[in-house]
C-alpha cells in the first residue's frame, strides 16, 4: 500500500455530555503517525446501534482503517461488539482463549465469576480475535473489502497493551506503506506566537509545499511543528530538520528544545547529565510542582522531596523562615521567594532548591499583592535566578501557568544561570 | 424550538497527531446538555478548508447548531475565518469595536501591535461578531436555513468565556427549548462494575425507556449515570431522582455522593462543614494529593500544607521520624504510613493528618515490597484508618489511582470514622 488513511471513532454517551475527557485519540493518533498512517478524522459517538452504524458506514467511504474504542465493558449499556457482529454479518461464538483468561484472571484476583463476565469470551465468528492481556475484553480485528475495522477496549490501559502487543505490529507488516510522516518540533519559551511568526516570515513562506509549519501556543510557550508528508523517510528526515534548523537560528534566544516532550522529561535528563539534586518549597503551586517532576521514570535520583508550605505557619514552622521577615517583606514576595529556595536547600539536602510564592484568588491572605502575582526563586551552587510574574487567568489557570513558568526557570537555571 | 441536535467540530492538526488533548469538547458539551441541547456528535478535523467545508456541509446536514473552535489565531496554520467567511459568501471588513478592544489589549500589556494582530480586526460580513474580552479573535455566529454556525477560538479560557457572557444566554432566548435533559448520578467507591451490574439488575431491567443508565467505570470506583429525555423537567427530575434513590438504597455500603463532582470538592465540603484542617505526608504521590486538595476555591481555610518525603533522607530530617524505626518496619510499611500520618499532624499543625508510602516502579528503594505496593494512614481526634493496597497498572497509573485512593479514605475517614 503507498499510503493509508485512518480514523478513530470513541464510542460513549459519556465523551458526548462531558463526562469524560478523550485522553485515549490522542495516543492512538499519535502510534499511528509513527509507522506512516495519516489520522484525518476523530470522531465521538453516542453508543446506540444506530450511531455506530451510520458513522462507521460513512466513515468507510473513505478510510482505509477505522478504530473504535469503548462500549465492550459486561454492563447493559456496552453494545459494540454484538453491533459490530451483527454489522459484518457474523455470529457470536466462545472463543476458548479468552474463556481461559477471564477464568485465570478472576481467580488470580481472588473474585467470583459471573455470568456477565463469562460473556466476555464471545466474540463474532468472522473477526480475528486481539487478546486483552490487562482486561477481560477481547479486541477484534474485521477485515472487508481490503479496509480494517479495529475495536478495541476504552480503558486506556488495556487500549494502550492491544494497540503495542497485537494491532501496530499487524499493521506495520500487513500494510509496507511506502508513505512516510516525519514531525519535528522546536519548544519556545518567552515570545507570542505573532511576534515569532513576524521572525520567521520568510522561512514559512519559502517552505515547499509538502512540509507545514504549525504553532501550538500554550501561555507563555508557543511550539513550532514541522510536519512533512513524502516517500523518502530519510530524505524527509534531512529536509525537515534542515528547516527547522535554519528557523531555530533565527529564534535562538526563545529555543528551548527540539524534543517533544514534556519539561519534566527535559529537566531531568538535565539534572541527570549534570548530576544535580532538586528540593522544593511550594505555596501557590502546592505540590503540582512535584507530582509534575515525578512523573518521569527515575525521578527519584535527582527529586529529594517538597515542602508545600500553603499556610504562612508553615513557612514558619516547618521551612523555618522567620515569622517577622515574612511580615515585614510581605508573603507573597520576591524575598520570601528567596528564602523559601534556601530552605527548601536545606531542609531537603538538594543542590537546588526552588521556592514559590503568589496570590491566586481574592482570599483572606494577609498579604496585599494583587491577584496573579507570583514570584519565582531559583538557587543552587552560588547562583540565583528570581523572577516575578504577574499572571492575567483564573485559579486554576493561573496555578497550571505558574507551574509552567517555574518548570522552564528550573531548565533555565541549569542551563544557562548555572553555566 | 422543541428540542435541538449539536454537533462540535474542532479544528487543528495537533488534535489528529495527537500532540493535544481536547479539552475543550468535554466542557461545551456540558454547558450545552445543561440549557437542554443534546450534542450527537463531537469531530476533530485538519485545518485545510476541505476538511472544514467538508465535515461541516455533512453535519449541517442533521445538526440544528454546529460550533466549531480553533483555526482563529494570527498566524498562516489558522485557516476557519475565510473558509468560514467563503462558505458563507461573505467579504471580510473590518469591525471597528474588535480593532478597538485589539488596541486596547496590546497597550495594556505594553506589547508592539503588528499587521497580523490588526488582521484580528477583520470579520465577515455576514456574521455576528461574538466579543472575545480575553483575548483578540473574535467569535463569529452565522444563520443558515434556521440553522446556526458559532465559529469559537480553541484557546480554552477564551472560548470558556465567549460560551458563558454571549453563546449560552443567545440559545436559551433564542430557541426557548421545550425539551429538557436531566442527569443524576451516584458516585460509587470499591466494587466493580460487573457486581454493582449484577446487584441492581432488576432496577435496571425495569427503567423506562426514555430513562438510560450508563456505567463509568475507573479504578475502584465506578460513576452510575441515570439520563433523562422529556418535556416536563419538573417531572424528569422527580422521576429521575426516584430510581437514583432506589439504586442508592440497594448498593449503600458502597455509595460516595449524588453530586457529579470531583473528590477534592466532595473532602472539601466535609472539611468546611466540620471544621477541620488537613495536613499530609506523601511519598509516592509525591504532592499529587496536595495539588489536587487545592484545585478548590478556597482551599487555603482547611489545607495547611505537605511535607513531600521523596527521599527516605527528607522522613528522617523534615518529617522526623527515626531512621532506625524506618529501617526496621520498611520505608513502604503500614507503621512508617501511620508515622507520617503523625507527622503531617504534627508538623503542619491541623486536625488530620495523611501519610502515604508505596513502591510505583522497580527501584533503587531499600524496601524489598513488590512493586504496586501502597500503604495510606489517616489519623486525627483520637481515630486512625489504615490501609493497604496492591496496584497492578503502570507507574503512573499507579500514581493516579493510588492519589484516587487517597482522596476516597479522607472522605471515609471523616464520614464514618470519625463519627
């Protein structure tokens, strides 16, 4: 096959009143661009029959691939599998493996068995079956008229192991696309996206027609993709990078990666090469900091712990910051900022230590600032960076913003302040 | 009007290579359901005019209201306002209220207004503008054969705020709805939902038919979600109300809340209401809890902070808790949890404490526990609640869900334990 077309449809009432967020798309879409196939459309819908049917109708008109996740579960509102059978003309049968499975899987959880979860190991007669190592619900594989139809588990979980174990696999050797996607990213930091669009004018307006530049704004971040369509992955690979390069160039001073991936990932491959240990003194932010940095695999060589000091007693009795300063200075101030890092050194026996302080709701703080206002301390080795922002969101956005900001300081801070 | 189909298409690349999450679908659908409107369909397509033409030709085709985001920034990749204005067979001009508010942005942030910011300005002339106070693209709403088209930015907070002063108050005089949609439901915590399934079969089997009831499943907790369609709210809400109760009744032990909220607002509630105050030590979750703690408004009254003891080192030094005691129990064991626990009351100075201590990933951890391991102590006035779990998914699903945990045993503690 030269190229392929796929879309996703998610299967659930709950996707359509906003109950639940679609994390499952994102992930799917993304495996796929890694092995040449082009998602063009996302779509959710409600799980009646009449839904699925007219939407997977539609939608093989013209993908050569549609994934569906959802509506597989042992409750009475999953209807997916005997639509899809009844769809693809089949009969439902029990296939003795996946039997085995939810038998060995109930029993290795210590709980009874039921009828509805025996139903698990039906399956229609004309699909191959995907096996669920981490679920009770068996994938299914249809293929009609050289198109694929893949349906598989909403779980994210149980999903994520299909698609890796079973469906990428299958599709990378089933298919030999000889079609080649390649993305490259640069991540900014500390310029609007009109201002780097203004930079860059006439890089974007020279690229040829088969590779797109988009900018992902976030606040105070902007991210530039490169994406390229062709046959050639090498050549795509050079030409591609070769562009972006050249706009790298141009925006140096806001460059902060060419690698997708989150800071928490950035910052510590840097603590890791510069083998460094980070401790942190949290207000605002109270803790998102640190869940933020341990979400990385191995954090717990270069992450020592975090005081999240919300109440200004705490700075007192716990960061050991000395009651009349914090009044004198204000709490929500670049000196507290500053003693919160040095403590958060101390207590915590770090290299670097981070301290944050701010005001993000009219509340009953005794301090003055105005909402928005947070300050931002960093030090470490005879080095400080503190830096004072005054943030123009809500709550919740100010405290997500505030988060980033001191995220891409802590990379800032090993990188060039340390330097 | 008596009753009204929406479908929402977004708009952008990033969402169909995965690089961005939809948020924005979930919380539109949710405002919408809420003034009577069911959303049918929910599309994410590329930023090329023929898909946008395309997608949106197809659903106008049964959708009485389509609202679309993203594709309305400054730069070359944001395609909507003239393929949207070209659909239309409209001409741009420019809107002398939205250039005004452009420069009043750009002085009140003392930034440099460009060509492309001024571009903002334009608008076509056969739509509604739709005000955008929180950023510089404005909302357009078209009309169509009875039909209307609100094109939105994909910003979230700046769509969140067009939807809230201009698009909701516009549909409910507008179209003054006869039809009503009436959610209930019950949250549930530690019974799967097969055995909740098999527990309420004959309230289920018995519902109406214009009454569905779906299940939510996630780890250890599982939502039940009654959805009501009719005429008469008033009536809907009563009968709705009637079978939540009866499925309430039957699965008691196992019944959280009615109130479709997250845990931190449901702990948050209970807190305020007894007058209580809550400090914890996490190590696993490492500040994930205290980030979520605070996520509610007015947090800072009941939350005096966390002691994040990553490090085995910071249980020692900030929690002060004896090193010997901790080699000898095991950093993940019941008694180090419940020692945190005392500490976290004790150093934070509230009425509650929580510790937490698990193994997430295969580690450098002196503890020899299997990895999954997770043990949780609460304790305050004299009571103690102490848990531990086993958890079979990934290190970050872990994370979450043992965070999840967490969250449901302070609401028990302070529910039932204490009482």
């Amino acid at each position: 096959m030269k190229s392929a077309k796929a879309t996703i449809i998610t299967i659930g009432d709950e996707l359509l009143i906003g109950q639940v967020i679609d994390t499952n798309s994102a992930w799917i879409a993304q495996q796929l661009n890694a092995i040449g196939i082009d998602v063009y459309r996302r779509i959710a819908v409600s799980d009646t029959k009449e839904a699925i049917v007219n939407t997977l109708r539609e939608e093989l008109e013209e993908a050569d691939i549609v994934l569906l996740t959802g509506g597989l579960g042992p409750t009475a509102d999953d209807v997916t599998k005997p639509v899809l059978c009844d769809f693809f003309g089949g009969t439902l049968i029990v296939d003795e493996n996946v039997l085995a499975h939810v038998k060995a899987m109930f029993t290795r959880r210590n709980r009874p068995l039921l009828e509805r979860n025996l139903k698990q190991a039906e399956v229609p007669d004309v699909c191959t079956v995907i096996p669920n190592e981490l679920g009770t619900a068996p994938g299914m594989l249809f293929e009609q008229a050289g198109k694929f139809i893949v349906s598989m588990p909403g779980v994210p979980f149980e999903m994520k192991g299909m698609m890796t174990a079973t469906i990428l696999p299958f599709f990378e050797k089933k298919l030999q696309l000889s079609s080649a996607i390649v993305h490259r990213n640069i991540l900014t930091f500390g310029e609007g996206e009109s201002f780097l669009a203004e930079k860059i004018k006439d890089i974007e307006e020279a690229l040829p027609v088969h590779i797109k530049l988009a900018y992902l704004p976030s606040p105070y971040a902007v991210k530039l993709r490169l994406t390229a369509h062709g046959q050639d992955e090498q050549a795509l690979v050079i030409e591609t990078e070769h562009y972006r390069d050249e706009l790298a160039q141009r925006i140096a001073n806001h460059v902060v990666s060419f690698e997708d991936l989150p800071m928490e990932d950035l910052i510590g491959k840097q603590l890791t090469q510069n083998k460094l240990t980070i401790g942190l003194a949290e207000s605002c932010t109270a803790g998102y900091i640190a869940h933020r940095l341990t979400q990385v695999n191995g954090s717990s060589a270069y992450f020592k712990g975090a005081i999240v000091s919300y109440a200004t007693q705490t700075k007192v009795n716990v960061l050991s910051i000395d009651a009349d300063f914090i009044k004198k200075k204000g709490v929500v101030s670049a000196d507290v900022a500053e003693a919160m890092a040095a403590a958060a050194c101390n207590k915590l026996h770090s290299d670097i230590g981070l301290g944050i302080t701010g005001i993000f709701s009219p509340s009953n703080y005794e301090d003055q600032s105005p909402v928005g206002t947070v300050f931002i301390a960093i030090l470490g080795k005879g080095k400080i960076l503190s830096k004072k922002y005054k943030l123009h969101y809500d709550r919740i956005q100010n405290k997500e913003t505030a988060t980033q900001i001191a995220m891409y300081m802590i990379w800032e801070f090993i990188t060039k302040t340390m330097k």
